[in-house]
C-alpha cells in the first residue's frame, strides 16, 4: 500500500496562477518549464538548477501519466505522477509544480503568463508546439533554451538498468 505523499508545491493550475499573479505584483519573474521527469537524473538537475538561475521563481508544469504514456509508449512512466511530484517538490530549487492531463501546455501557459519559457538545448523555436509557441508569444513570454547535457536521459538509463539487471 502507497503511502500518501506530501507534496506541498503541487497546485491546481487555478491556485498556481493566483500565486503567479502574486509573484508578478511582487515584481518577481517567473520562469516556466516543463517535462516528463520521469527517472529524476544528472541531466534533468542540472537543467532544472539553470532554468531557476534565469528568475526570481521556477515553475514546473509536469506531464500526467497518460500524457507520458502518449509521449513515450506503453512501458512509461516508471512513476507515477504523484511520485514523479513528489520527487520535484523536494527540490529546493522548485517553486510550483502542476500536472497537466493534455498533450499540449496551451491551458497552462495562458494561466501562468510565464515571464520566461525555458526549455533545454535539445529543443529549439523550430520543435516547439506551434499552438504553445503561439500562447507564449500572446503573453509576451521570452523563451530561451538551455544548454543540453549530453548522455543524460531517462531513455539511456532505463537502458543501462536494463542491462545491469541482464548480468544478475
């Protein structure tokens, strides 16, 4: 049986953008960024770390579990997204967390007004979402991407659990 998990930086999308409304009175800019996170590794900190250097607060809108399915097969997510939450609202670096059920962050963006979008530097203005590129224009979001470490991902690393575990 699953223990409840306390995860006090998960909100509605309703009270992250009262609480993004705040942070926009109190002159603060807000980052926005997004993912599956779905194995926490190297790669996804230290982008995460970068993304909360480029503003005053970090908000991350993670993808729901049949979102991840959709994204990446029938095997994914190896957690759950309560899990996956709880992961990133321990990080101190991490202010807000929603979890979004769509394919797409539109809802999201349109709520939030992100000051800045951040994504990392395996993405560019060419792979974005043309409807989530549009709603990041119309809120006057900058977007900016990251630099990318390379070797890191959950793909390569279920790999080499995979791997590991053939050896036992």
């Amino acid at each position: 049986m699953a223990l409840p998990l306390d995860i006090p930086k998960l909100l509605s999308l309703d009270e992250a953008a009262r609480r993004r409304e705040a942070a926009r009175q109190a002159g603060e800019k807000v980052v926005l960024t997004n993912g599956c996170f779905d194995l926490l590794h190297t790669g996804h900190l230290y982008f995460l770390k970068e993304a909360a250097k480029q503003g005053d607060r970090l908000y991350v809108a993670l993808n729901g579990d049949a979102s991840v399915q959709a994204l990446k097969g029938p095997t994914r997510p190896v957690q759950s997204e309560q899990e996956r939450a709880y992961l990133m609202g321990s990080l101190p670096f991490i202010d807000t967390l929603v979890i979004f059920h769509t394919p797409r962050l539109t809802r999201e963006i349109e709520a939030l007004r992100p000051d800045l979008y951040v994504k990392a530097g395996d993405y560019n203005l060419g792979s974005l979402n043309p409807e989530e590129h549009a709603a990041l224009d119309a809120c006057g979001a900058e977007i900016r991407f990251l630099p990318f470490l390379q070797g890191y991902s959950t793909t390569s690393l279920i790999a080499k659990i995979r791997a590991a575990a053939d050896t036992f």
